[in-house]
C-alpha cells in the first residue's frame, strides 16, 4: 500500500501531538448580556423602563437592580472565574455616582453563600458614557455551580447597558 505524503505528514502531526502529552489550552468563554433583560429592582413597584438592549431609572431618586447571569457548569468540580467584567452606562441631564458590587456565590443546602465579591464605583458627569470595569482578581468561583450577580445603583435619568464577561 502506497501512502501519500500529505497522509504521511498528518500522521506525523497526530503521533507527535499524542506523544507530547501536553493538553491544549482551555478557551475561554465570551458572554454578554443586556441589563435590560438580565436586570431587575431590587425593591417592588420601583418603575423602571425597560427595552431590548437597556433599562432606564424613570425616578427621582437612586434606584437598585440586580442582575443573574447564566454561568458554565460542565459538571465537573473544576472551577472558572471571570477574567473580564464590565457594565456599561449612560448618564442622563443631571450627573451622578453609579456604584456596583459583583459577586460569586449561590443558594444551596438552605444558605445563601457569597464566595467572593467585589465592588466599583464611578461619579459621571451630565450626558456621559462610561463602562464600570471590575477587577476580577478576587472574583472566584469556590464550586462549578457558583453564579455571577451584579448589583448596582442607578441614579435617576441613568441607563444600564451592555453587560460583558469573560470566563476561563
């Protein structure tokens, strides 16, 4: 049986990666969200308005929503943690103190568990954009089915937007 060279040179590439006993590389795990339909007021009767991509604080006053986010669970005890999050705003007429906390953890065997959290703040002035950038170096997930949640205050006339993170 005569074998040709290309068979012969995708044989080789086969034998020597089985040889070198190396795993490839994880991959990362990109996600996005929009707050307007991951996001929620933390207090009932709050009226926000809400659309495809963002929501939007209609009040007066400071308000709070918090955010779930679907998060990779393979099943196995190995654990990721996000090495990318950010939240994107947009101030409206009057400026003011957008201030968040991320956090790890999950509710499980009758105990709401916090592994890790961390938390930013930014001060935006009228008519601005700016994406919160959280430090994810104490971010980690203690167990595989640990989830992400965001929490954050919107002050009045503010938008919450794009919602990004990186896994792996």
């Amino acid at each position: 049986m005569k074998m040709s060279t290309t068979s012969a040179c995708a044989l080789m590439a086969i034998a020597i990666a089985a040889l070198s006993g190396s795993a490839p590389a994880a991959a990362a795990s990109y996600r996005d969200t929009s707050a307007g339909s991951a996001c929620h007021p933390m207090n009932p009767g709050i009226a926000f308005t809400y659309s495809n991509n963002y929501l939007t604080n209609t009040t007066s006053s400071n308000q709070y929503v918090i955010c779930h986010f679907q998060m990779n669970d393979d099943g196995s005890t190995a654990t990721t943690k996000p090495t990318a999050l950010d939240v994107a705003f947009a101030s409206g007429a009057t400026g003011g103190t957008i201030v968040c906390g991320a956090q790890e953890g999950g509710f499980y065997s009758g105990t709401n568990f916090v592994t890790s959290s961390n938390g930013q703040n930014y001060v935006m002035a009228p008519n601005s954009n700016h994406f919160i950038i959280f430090n994810t170096t104490g971010l980690t997930r203690s167990v595989a089915w640990d989830v992400l949640t965001v929490s954050c205050r919107v002050p009045p006339g503010f938008k919450m937007g794009l919602i990004e993170w990186t896994e792996g």
